[in-house]
C-alpha cells in the first residue's frame, strides 16, 4: 500500500543526517536534548496502583499537536465497506470501556547497554500504568465493516517531523486479528479525565500488551489495508537488529519485568541509596505483555528469594510485590527478576541490539545500611 502521509512535509535542500552507530562515549548534546523533553516515571511512583498522568513516562517523537477538538474528526477508510467520520462528540456517544493497561517504550533501559544506541537514553523508568477510557476499536471497525482479504490496520497521528532522513507523521499498524481484540481502546480518557496533551488529546490508540510505539497518539486516521504497511516507524524504527544492515524482526509484545521502589533515601547526586538496620519492607511492581506474571524473586547480594504477589490489577497492568527484608550495616546490592506464564524470566545480563529495544535485564540496587 501507499506509504500513509510518509512524504507529506516538505523537504530541506539538505537532509538531516542519519544518526551515528553506538557510542561508548558520554551522552551526547542530542540525547541530552531528548531527554529534556521525554522525561520517565520516578520509582517511587511504583507504590501506586495508577500512574497519574504527570509522573506517567512520556516519549513524543516530534512536536506535542495543538489540536482543537471542535474542529478535529477521526476518519476510517481503506479497505471497509463504509467509511467512517467521526467526531468526539460521536466517540463519547459511542459504548465505552475502560481498561488498565500497563505501558513501556520498547526502548527502556537503552542507555544501559554498551555500546549505547543513540536515542532517547531511557535508563529503567520508562513506564506506567492509567486506567484509559473509550471506544472498543473493534466495534468501529464492525461498523465500517472490513472487507474480505485485509491484512493490517495503519494508524496514523497528528505529529509530524524527520526521522532517518524521512519526513512522515507518525504512523503504525497491527495485524487485523490484533486490531480486532475487544481490548484495544481508542481512548479519550485516562485514569477518568480528559486526556492530557502530551498524552494524546483529543483521541489515541491504546494496545494493551504491547510495547508504547504501537499506541499511536493524536490519532487523525484509521485505514485497513490489504498490504503490509511500510511507513518509517514501521519498517525502519522499532526492530530487533543485530546490526545497522540487518532487516531485523519487528518489536511486538512487552517483555517480561519487575522494578523496585528503591528503599530508604537517595543521596541527590548519585542516587545512591542509604537505610536504617532492622526489617524494611522491599516492593515493587512486575508485568509482562507475553503472559500473566506468575512470579518474582528478590536477591539480596545474589541470593535469591520468592517476594509475595498482590492480586493482579488487570489481564495487562502490572502486579504488585512485596517482601521483607532483614537489614544488617553494610553495604548491599538488592535485584528484582519476574517470570511469567510462558516462563520467560528477565535476563541477568544486557540484551544487546543495534536500536537497544527490549532490554528487560533485571534492575539492581546498591543500599548502604547505616
């Protein structure tokens, strides 16, 4: 199919350069700039069942859309027997649900490999959980009806700028069998409010399960297509690559993890964490998009024990976990891991790859007992 408003923007005489390859070196000026602009979710939040939407992670590939909702209509079109345009009156009018959804950039935990992929350089707090309110996807794919060898459905945002050299909104697709789970949501709303700018406002794609590029935000138009998509986000971003000339595979499903609440205080500077002796409480939260979590274990300086799992909150938000530890003066390195139902565990070492997608090496945290 046609490459969906790939080359809509206007080109400079002089194309912006591909980035580098992997640098062993400090941060550059440009992932500082990223990372200015993108900001994570601090641990802490992780007591909390529901991420609010401040402190919920952020990656915006381009510039945050300023859209107006009383002139802003959702299209459906392509391969349907009707096409659909709606407006967000029509949307709220429509059957609702509301889902908890766990989501995580396919690139958490980049800046921790080595050498470093140049881009956003998340260290392990690109995540979070909202309750997302809206319409069923499937239920407005039924009512445009999908016609008889469609294979993928391409959405496609308000943001635009220059990614690999190429001008293109952002756009993704999913498999028809995908896009028709009763689960994925085109939501208007996010733990019960309206949503926020940065978040999607007016209307965004919510795929529970999957890792964040998949949920397009500012979400303009819906076509379902009878060719695989090949936008840049699509093909080029978001692949599991050994190297800079493999086609790579695509990233899909969030792999399985667990973070901790870093116990005690930081030092402001080096993070480093400091407690007082005696029992303290170690918590946290594990999630998978492959499977129910069906286990986590926590090491204390490389022994491993079985935490406490809380009930879960939803078939794709993460499960809290708890257990107790004894704390003797010292200095200690504590490390979460989970293990799901498909009996994926988290690695103890990097998960290298040339885009540093998917890296869910399990997160270690040095206290200082005093």
């Amino acid at each position: 199919m046609t490459q969906t408003r790939e080359h809509s923007q206007p080109v400079a005489a002089e194309a912006p350069p591909v980035s580098a390859g992997p640098s062993e070196g400090p941060l550059t000026p440009e992932e500082l700039q990223l990372s200015a602009r993108n900001h994570s979710m601090p641990l802490e939040a992780l007591r909390r069942d529901l991420t609010p939407p401040g402190l919920h992670y952020v990656l915006t590939h381009f510039d945050i859309p300023d859209i107006q909702a009383t002139s802003w209509h959702l299209r459906i079109r392509g391969a349907v027997e009707r096409a659909l345009e709606l407006n967000l009156a029509a949307l709220r009018r429509a059957p609702a649900i509301t889902v908890p959804v766990t989501l995580e950039c396919a690139g958490n935990g980049r800046s921790l490999l080595e050498p470093r992929p140049l881009s956003q350089p998340w260290v392990l707090e690109a995540v979070g959980t909202a309750r997302w309110t809206g319409v069923p996807l499937a239920y407005l794919l039924d009512k445009a009806g999908i016609q008889p060898g469609a294979l993928e459905v391409v959405f496609t945002g308000a943001d635009a700028g220059v990614q690999g050299g190429v001008p293109h909104h952002y756009a993704r697709s999913l498999p028809v069998r995908e896009a028709l789970r009763p689960d994925v949501v085109l939501a208007y709303a996010m733990n019960g409010a309206e949503l926020p700018p940065q978040h999607g406002y007016p209307l965004r794609l919510v795929v529970p399960g999957w890792y964040g590029m998949a949920s397009v935000k500012w979400l303009e138009s819906i076509e379902v297509a009878r060719e695989p998509f090949t936008g840049f986000q699509q093909q080029s971003a978001y692949r599991y690559q050994a190297t800079a000339d493999d086609a790579g595979r695509p990233v899909s499903r969030i792999r399985v993890r667990s973070l901790m609440v870093p116990p005690g205080i930081p030092d402001f500077f080096t993070r480093r964490r400091f407690v007082r002796p005696g029992p303290v409480i170690l918590q946290g939260r594990a999630w998978s998009g492959e499977g129910a979590v069906a286990g986590v274990e926590v090491a204390i300086d490389g022994t491993w024990l079985p935490a406490r799992l809380d009930k879960p909150a939803g078939g794709y938000a993460w499960r809290g976990w708890s257990m107790t530890w004894e704390a003797a003066p010292g200095e200690h390195v504590l490390a979460c891991r989970a293990t799901d139902t498909t009996g994926a565990t988290q690695p103890l070492e990097q998960n290298w790859n040339y885009q540093g997608m998917g890296n869910n090496v399990v997160q270690r945290v040095t206290v200082t007992v005093e």
